[in-house]
C-alpha cells in the first residue's frame, strides 16, 4: 500500500515533467513511429505509444490492452477510467471503432525521459467520419508510462481534443 508522501510524489513526478517539457529542447528526441506490432522488449516509449494506437485503429483489443498497465487512469471529457479492465469494459470498443473510422495525424510529438518514467506529449489532427458525423478536430494527449523489466507499459492516458469545425 502506498503511503502518503509515495502517493504524491507518485502525482508529482509527472507534473514535473510537463512542466520541464513545456519549451521546445533539442532534448526532447523523436523516435520513428511504427505501425502495428505488440512486441514491447526494446521498444522506445513512443513506439509504445503508436503501437496502442495502431491497435486500436485495427480493431485488436488485446494489443492495445497489453500496452497499458493494470494500475492505467484514463481521463477524458471530464470523466475516467481508473484501470485497464475498466476501460475494457467501457471504452475499448467505442475508442476501436473511433480509430477505425477516422484518420489520425501526429502534428507534434515530445518526450522526456527520466530513468523508469517517461511522459510523452502529442498534437493530433482528425478527420474522418464517425456514425453521422463528421470529423475534423486538433487533440492534445498525454502519456505516462512506466518501464519495468525493459518494457514500457502506459499507467496515465488524458486525451482533449476541439472541433475545427463552425
């Protein structure tokens, strides 16, 4: 169980990072996004991050699920998920069939990586149509993700996003 003071050094560490990470630094290094594929051992914490993705947009929950840790907070549109089985249960399949249906670009992507932790910001844009609606809308993400064992797994998720369109 966690103490207090391991709780909110635990919340503080990330926020740290973000702030760190709010100008522009030849620091914050990119690596190559991949497509597809599950296997973490080796991978970058932004291959991380674009291998969930792309499990999403392929409709295969069980990679997508084996990016985030059982612990994973997923907050989005004013309300969350506070575990992996919980958004399993509750969003998986709508954000599949999201990510199916709509086409995704990375604008920006940076990380900041310190020791076992890393927090991976990104700016999307988009575009597609969703049921009967259309889409066309710049979002914000922020990943934590945690390394043990030499495998990233991603225990914070917050996604935002805007419509462009009037």
């Amino acid at each position: 169980m966690r103490t207090g003071h391991q709780t909110g050094t635990a919340v503080l560490a990330p926020l740290l990072l973000l702030l760190m990470m709010a100008a522009p630094s030849s620091a914050h290094d990119e690596a190559e996004i991949p497509r597809g594929g599950t296997h973490q051992e080796g991978m970058e914490a932004t291959e991380v991050v674009a291998a969930f993705h792309a499990a999403l947009a392929a409709g295969d929950g069980d990679a997508a699920l084996a990016h985030l840790a059982p612990e994973v907070v997923i907050l989005e549109s004013g309300g969350g998920e506070k575990s992996r089985d919980e958004y399993a249960s509750h969003h998986l399949g709508g954000g599949m069939r999201f990510a199916a249906a709509s086409q995704r670009e990375t604008l920006e992507q940076r990380r900041e990586t310190f020791g076992d932790t890393a927090v991976v910001l990104t700016w999307t844009r988009t575009t597609g149509s969703f049921g009967d609606r259309q889409i066309d809308s710049n979002g914000v993400e922020t990943m934590v993700l945690h390394r043990t064992d030499a495998q990233w797994h991603i225990v914070h998720v917050h996604w935002s996003s805007r419509s462009n369109q009037r």
